[in-house]
C-alpha cells in the first residue's frame, strides 16, 4: 500500500472508527496515520503498538 510496508501492518486510527490492513497493529490518531501513509516521518512520535519498532526501522534505512 505505501512505501513503508502497511500492507504487512495493521493500521488502527484511535480518535475514528477506522482501521485497515493484518499483521502487527500500528496505533494513532488519524491525522499521524495519514501522514504515515504520505511518507512524513513527523507522525512516527504519535504512532504506538507492536508494529511500530519494525515500521521505525524500515523508516530509518530508506
């Protein structure tokens, strides 16, 4: 879906009732999902679960 990978994570809005994608979840307000998914590394301090190290990580090398 996007360059970081969601299609392998569980993205999970939680100020809507919104969520999309399997695997590890990938918690936060829509507004840091959104900016995920337009590549702005700036969402990546509101963002929490367990996918979220892995996310960082392929965040850090490209």
């Amino acid at each position: 879906m996007d360059r970081y990978g969601s299609v392998i994570s569980r993205l999970t809005a939680t100020d809507v009732e919104w969520s999309v994608g399997e695997g590890p979840e990938i918690r936060g307000p829509i507004s840091a999902i959104l900016l995920l998914l337009t590549g702005r590394r700036a969402a990546l301090p509101r963002l929490s679960g367990p996918g979220v190290d892995d996310l960082r990580a392929r965040v850090a090398t490209g």
